[in-house]
C-alpha cells in the first residue's frame, strides 16, 4: 500500500474513534444528567442528593476499563474499531435503552426511587399501566440495554460480554430483593401481575 493510501486509512480511523468516542460520551453525559433532572423533577431538589446521578465507584471502574479496552484495541488491533455496522448497532441499543428506562421513570413519576423502598409509604401504589404492562422492570432492563449497548458502540468484544454478565448478575440480585418487598406490600395484587408480566430481562422470571 502507497504513502496515500496509508495516510487516508490512518485519517478514516481517526475521524472513526472520534466519532466512536464522542457519541460515547454524549450517551454517558445525557443518561445520568437525565436521571438527575427527572429525580428532581418528581421528589423536588431537596429530596435529591448526587447519588441520583447514579455514578458509584464500581460503575467508574467499569467505564475507566471500557476506555482502556478501547484504547488499547485502536492501537494494537485497529480494524476491531473499523465496524461501522456493530457502532450503529450499539447506538440503537442506547437509544432503545434510554427510551425503555426513562418511559419507566416517567410512567411510575413520583412511585421510581433510585433506592429500593423498605417501607410502605401511602402515597406507593403498584403501577402496571403503560410499559409496565409490558415489563415488570423497565428501568433495570432498560439501563441493562443501554449499558451493554455503550460497548457494542465502542466496539469493545471483552466488555461487551463484561458488561452484559456483570449488570445481568447485578439486577438478578436486585429484582429478587426488590420483589420481596413488592410481595409485602402489595400481596396477591403483586403475585398476579409478576406470573403475567417479565421481568424485562433474559431468564429472569
């Protein structure tokens, strides 16, 4: 291969991870500013402390690794990052992510805590209209989408897979916890619409 046609293949993979990279970023910086404004909007600033944009230890680690990963990759095995197919791919999975989450959060207004509810307050009442007629857990399934989907975006094979166990594992734990309190509260009320409606995610009843 010439001098010219080296340099306009070194200049289409640079134009691509930034391209990879910023609709990255853009996907991280919106969901999270996003679920701060919609805690906000529906508990009132005051009820709403940083851990609503939920950015814990474990989920920097997990990002930080990504970009690592990335890198690394772009260097060593740069036709990993040439799939425009598995990019677009992934931007869907975001966009379809986003979409079923924040219909959750919308939906359930002021019923969607970030944190699972031990107690029955009376104002908590079981919601199973609009995606909820459809999956029990819209926000887990959607973030479930949307962070396996950052990988597929980034074209990143090690945590594509990562991500997808790790966060399955995650909100396998938590939808058990969650659903034992859900049975406390709401009783037969909870049992019938858990045999009626999935969970939203891959071999969890």
């Amino acid at each position: 291969m010439d001098d010219g046609k080296m340099a306009a293949l070194e200049l289409a993979r640079v134009a691509m991870a930034r391209a990879e990279l910023w609709e990255f970023g853009v996907a991280i910086l919106f969901f999270h500013a996003s679920e701060y404004a919609l805690a906000v909007a529906f508990h009132g600033r005051n009820n709403v402390n940083l851990s609503s944009l939920l950015i814990s230890k474990h989920y920097v680690i997990a990002m930080g690794c990504a970009l690592v990963e990335y890198i690394v990759e772009l260097v060593f095995f740069p036709e990993l990052k040439e799939n425009w197919l598995l990019n677009n791919v992934g931007l869907v999975m975001v966009l379809v992510g986003e979409v079923i989450r924040k219909a959750g959060v919308i939906t359930a207004g002021r019923a969607f805590t970030h944190n699972i509810r031990i107690y029955h307050e009376d104002h908590h009442e079981l919601i199973t209209h609009g995606i909820y007629r459809f999956i029990r857990h819209p926000g887990y399934c959607g973030f479930f989408i949307w962070a396996t989907g950052t990988q597929v975006m980034l074209c990143n094979p090690i945590c594509i897979v990562a991500f997808a166990l790790v966060t399955w594992r995650f909100f396998s734990s938590r939808i058990r916890y969650e659903e034992f309190f859900l049975r406390q509260f709401f009783g037969r009320q909870y049992e019938e619409y858990a045999n009626e409606v999935p969970s939203g995610l891959p071999f969890i009843k």
